[in-house]
C-alpha cells in the first residue's frame, strides 16, 4: 500500500471516529434530558388543588415523554453501535441518509414498520401477536428505577423491583419462541429460559454485596452513598467484573448470544418475526443493553446524574467492543462458567462483605 493510500485510510478512520463521539453526545444529551421531565412532572402537584384533574392527565403526559427519550436514546445507540463496528472493522458505517447518517435508524425503523406483519401458518396467533409487545412493555418497565432527582420515582425495594424485570424478561422470548412453532425458535427460546436462570443466581449475590455496603434497597440511594465515600467499583471490582458477565448473558450478547445463533439457529426465537414485530423485539433488547448500562454506572459508579450519564456511556460502548472483538463460546462452557467459577467468586465475595462490613 503506498503513502497516499495509507494517509487516506488513516483520515477515513479519524473522520469516522469523529463522527462516533459526535453521535455518542447526541445520545448522552438525550439521557441527560430524561431527568428535567421528570422535575417538570413533579412541579406540576404545586399547583392549585382546583386544577387537580387537569394535572393529573398534564403528568400523565409529561411522564410518556422520558419513555420517548428512551426510544430516541435506542435509535442513536444503534448507530453508535454501527459506527464503532465499522472503525473496527476498517470500514464505513452508515453514512448516506440525512448529514453523516444520522437519520439512518429513523429510515431502518419506517422501513420495518411499513412491511407486512406475517404470522405463520402454524403458529399461535395471539401469544405470537403479544410476544413483541410484552418483550417491549418489560423493557420499559424497567426504566422506572432510572435514577432521578426527584422524589416521585423513588422506589424502596428498587432493587427488587430490578431482580423481577430481569427474571420475567425471558417470558416474552418463550412465548415468542413457543408461538412461533419453528423448531429453530424454540431452541432458541429454551437456551434463553436456561441462561437467564443460571446467571440471575450470581446476579442476586451481586446485590446482596451492593445493598450490604449501601445498607439500602433504592438505586438512587446506592448511587448517593457512593457521593460521600468512594465508588464502590474499588472495594467491589471483583464483584462488578462479574456484574458485566452476566449483564452480557441476561440481555443475549455477544460472547453469550446463544438466542440468536445464526450459525446454529438461523436468528433463533425471532426467525418467524418481520416487519413491525422484529423491530419492536429489536427496541426491547436494546432499550434493556441500555438500562442494564445505567444500572451498572449507578451501582459502581454512582454520585450524581453527571457521573452515571457519563459511565453509562462508557458500558454502552463496552457492549459494542466486546461484541466485535469476541467470538461466541461454546453452549455447554457457558454454563460451566456460571455454575462452576462465578457463583465461587460470588460465594467467596460475600462471605468477605460480610465480614468487612461486619467488623
């Protein structure tokens, strides 16, 4: 390759890694504007008790808009995501629609939404209909615990609250993978139900380790508590190495995207899915790659709003550079590594929280 050339690639690369940080603070803008919303929301229950009526469905309005932010935030992390995989790759991502390609999820999202929605033959039609809807409404759920400011949201048993959403999620995937009646989607929803199992059982000794240090059950605490002392990802890195694996199995990515096994299971519990349903299942698994970001900043890295913005950015990309940089394992090692190496490190870790924080 001569000079030229090289001196080309080496400016494609830099311009496309410029592009990466601009769309990266369009999406840390859009979460940082989740919070004002929510402010708003609250400010409406000052106002004079004779308008009750009309602030309720003035709340109830204001209160969808940070839902719509979550939907906008999954649109531009979808083309980070791109991006960041085409600078690895040494290639170009989208750049063709609107200025650098901004727009390019908006134009992915229309095109879906406007092909035809086909239920097989065989299949059950209404759990394969609700499928999607569940997966979509579960993901959402979850936002719930975004931890903000104000008061409103506070949840006292968060991070149980948390624990549920994570366990039931796998419940769209099975009704999407038996309703379809394809073989290839009920493996693949059969590898979901036995991976969401094993790794919620070091999952819960992880916030056992996190509540134990905190002494409360609420994220917006936890991610306090950590403004007056240290991050707990210091005493606690062990424990969040571990966090990261089995956020990495929960939402199906890469090394653990046994769901979705091209090579084994065509596209596996979603194969049967077009148009409107496959993007809805599309937003659901990555509205929760997000909220399991914001989760984990808030937990190892909390503070205030300023930090876990910016540390969810942080495992956002964390997500995408492992899905380039690692190939999927093997089904029968993945299990190996829960039962037989986190849940002794979980095991061993909480035995020595207890004792810290015992004496």
């Amino acid at each position: 390759m001569n000079h030229s050339a090289k001196a080309s690639l080496t400016m494609s690369n830099v311009e496309c890694l410029s592009k990466v940080f601009m769309k990266g603070g369009v999406i840390f803008g859009t979460y940082i504007m989740l919070s004002p919303y929510q402010v708003l929301a609250d400010s409406f229950t000052l106002l004079d008790p004779a308008k009750v009526v009309l602030v309720d469905w003035v709340a109830v309005i204001v209160s969808i808009i940070p839902f719509v932010g979550v939907l906008l935030a999954v649109g531009f992390y979808t083309l980070l995501e791109r991006k960041i995989l085409a600078i690895i790759m040494i290639r170009k991502g989208p750049s063709k629609v609107s200025y650098m390609g901004i727009l390019q999820p908006f134009s992915d999202a229309g095109k879906l939404l406007c092909k035809e929605f086909i239920v097989p033959t065989r299949a059950n039609v209404g759990p394969f209909i609700l499928a999607p809807a569940l997966m979509l409404a579960i993901s959402l759920l979850g936002w719930l615990l975004y931890p903000y400011k104000s008061a409103e949201v506070f949840y006292v048993f968060g991070v149980i609250l948390f624990m549920v959403i994570t366990s039931v999620s796998v419940y769209g995937v099975m009704m999407s993978g038996w309703a379809s009646n394809s073989k290839y989607s009920l493996l693949g929803a059969v590898r979901a139900m036995a991976q969401s199992i094993s790794y919620e059982i070091p999952m819960g000794f992880i916030f056992f380790c996190v509540v134990l240090c905190s002494g409360v059950f609420m994220f917006q605490e936890i991610s306090v508590f950590q403004q007056s002392l240290f991050f707990f990802f210091l005493p606690l890195c062990v424990v969040m190495l571990v966090w990261m694996l089995c956020m990495l199995a929960e939402t199906n990515r890469a090394p653990f995207d046994f769901v979705e096994g091209e090579s084994e299971l065509v596209s596996g519990y979603n194969v049967e899915y077009s148009g409107g349903g496959f993007a809805v299942m599309f937003i659901a698994e990555y509205s929760s790659i997000l909220l399991s970001s914001v989760m984990s900043a808030a937990m190892f890295f909390g503070g205030n709003e300023a930090l876990v913005g910016f540390f969810m950015m942080v495992f956002a990309i964390f997500f995408v550079v492992v899905r380039a940089s690692l190939p999927r394992l093997r089904y029968d090692k993945l299990m190996n590594l829960c039962w037989t190496v986190l849940l002794c490190v979980m095991l061993t870790a909480s035995v020595c929280v207890v004792v810290l924080v015992g004496v």
